[in-house]
C-alpha cells in the first residue's frame, strides 16, 4: 500500500476511535485569528493534533492546533483549529493529510477560512470576502503518483469553489446584514508578505486577495470530490508603494481576525444550518 494511504487511514482509524463513533458531513478549516469560532462548537470532543498518527503541528501564531469533533449550526462537523503551511517546511502531502483524512471519515463540504491581503482597493480592513476563484503559486499537491482511490488524475478546477454554497453564503449575508465580496484569492508560498511589485503584479493578473494558504487544501478537497466554500478576512491592505515602513506583522493580521471572527462565525453556522 502506498504510505500515504497507510498514515490517511491510521489518521482517521484514531480519530474515529476518538469520537464516538460520530459520522460528520461538514468539515471546517479555521486559519490565522479564527480558531475561536471552535468556541461555538458544542459537545466538543478535542483532539491535539500532536496526537494524532501523521499529524504534525501547526507552528504558526493564532493556530491552536486540535482536531475537533462536536455540533456547530445544529449539524455535526469536525474542524481543523489550525492549519499547516509549506513555509513551516511541510511537504504538501502532509500540508493537506488533514482534507484526506476527513474524506474517509465521510465529509461532503469543507469550508475553509483564512486572513488575506487585500490588492482590491474596494475591499477595506475587516471585510468578509467570499472567494469565488484562486490562482495557484505554490506547488500543486497532486504532483506524484496519483492516488486513484480518492480521485483521477487530472481533476477538473471549473468550479473549485461552489456556486450553489456561493449563492447561500449571499442570501444568509443580506438576511443578516453582514456586508460580503466576491473575490479571486492568489495563493503564494510565503513566509514573506509581497513586495510592491508583486502586489502590483498580481494586481494586474487578477488577484483581489494574497495569502499563504488555503489553495492546497481546496485542491486536494476537490480532487477527493468535496464541496468547497472559502472566505477571507481582509486583515490589511496590500503596500503597492516602497515606503520605510513594514505595515504587516503576524500580529497585527491576528488581531484584525479576531475582530471580524463574531460575523463570520455567525455566518459560517447558518450557512451550515442552511446544508
């Protein structure tokens, strides 16, 4: 059997052990800042990912890093508190393992978050943007021996991220008054926030948002046959001038999460009522 699949199936093998014998269709990723909307979650059965078999550990701030099995917007759903990176040295096998595992515990949707930078000047700090579209600067993670029992070769990215959640994720942001974009996110490997060329590069291919995250694991989701919906925090706005100044920290892109984290947190658990 190839290695992959042995560690997917241990991951999932002691996770199933762990939680009760719990069948979730919903999976979340909560990225830089968000982890708190794991405080919504009820009857929460927590696992460290440091734990779990193939697992390794989130290193980057505002990442808790727990595997988490409980009820969010009435429904059951396991979430990610913390995600993996590339720029942490991980290969993208075990950037994604997480996507996979949850396919053989039967998740049908994901929905993935993340703090982005804005290239967009009609987005402003604290904006929610659901993304419609990404473009892909890191490494794919299907590069290598396909693994067939999950899904072919060559997917298709038409859609990569669901109309039909899309239009919910609209009609539940008008119902409650939470202004929302729609939006192309750029993926990059980081750790280095863009210099202003770059920002004004990917500006003119089209990126409204720039982030170091997310794409692998909406590849890997669709690969597996998952639906995806994705949203940005807008937590600062891209520098598309050489000034003597650094306006981006790790830091400050957690805080301005944490801020926008109650709205989205709403949001995320009725468009989960909504499935």
């Amino acid at each position: 059997m190839d290695t992959r699949l042995e560690t997917i199936n241990e991951a999932a093998a002691f996770i199933r052990s762990h939680t009760e014998g719990r069948e979730p269709k919903v999976g979340i990723i909560l990225g830089s800042g968000l982890g708190q909307l794991a405080n919504k979650i009820v009857n929460g059965i927590v696992i460290p990912y440091k734990d779990i078999p193939g697992f390794p550990v989130s290193t980057v701030i505002g990442h808790e890093g727990n595997f988490i099995s409980g009820e969010l917007g009435g429904k059951q759903i396991f979430a990610m508190q913390g995600r993996f990176h590339s720029y942490e040295g991980y290969s993208m096998d075990t950037v994604t393992v997480g996507i996979r595992v949850m396919k053989v515990l039967g998740v049908e949707y994901l929905l993935v978050s993340n703090a982005a930078g804005a290239t967009n000047s009609n987005y402003h700090i604290g904006d929610l943007v659901i993304i419609r579209d990404h473009i892909n600067l890191m490494p794919n993670p299907l590069i290598g021996p396909n693994l067939d029992v999950f899904g072919p070769r060559f997917p298709d990215m038409t859609c990569p991220y669901d109309l039909e959640l899309q239009k919910k994720a609209l009609a539940i942001g008008e119902e409650m008054g939470i202004p929302l974009h729609r939006g192309v996110y750029l993926g990059n490997t980081g750790p280095t926030y863009e210099t202003p060329a770059e920002v004004r590069f990917y500006q003119k291919v089209g990126a409204d948002l720039l982030g170091m995250s997310t794409v692998p694991e909406v590849i890997v989701a669709r690969h597996c046959g998952i639906r995806v919906f994705g949203m940005s925090v807008v937590t600062n706005n891209a520098n598309t001038d050489n000034v003597p100044k650094n306006f981006n920290t790790g830091e400050d892109v957690v805080e301005e999460a944490n801020k926008a984290a109650e709205k989205m947190s709403a949001l995320f658990m009725k468009l989960i009522e909504s499935l």
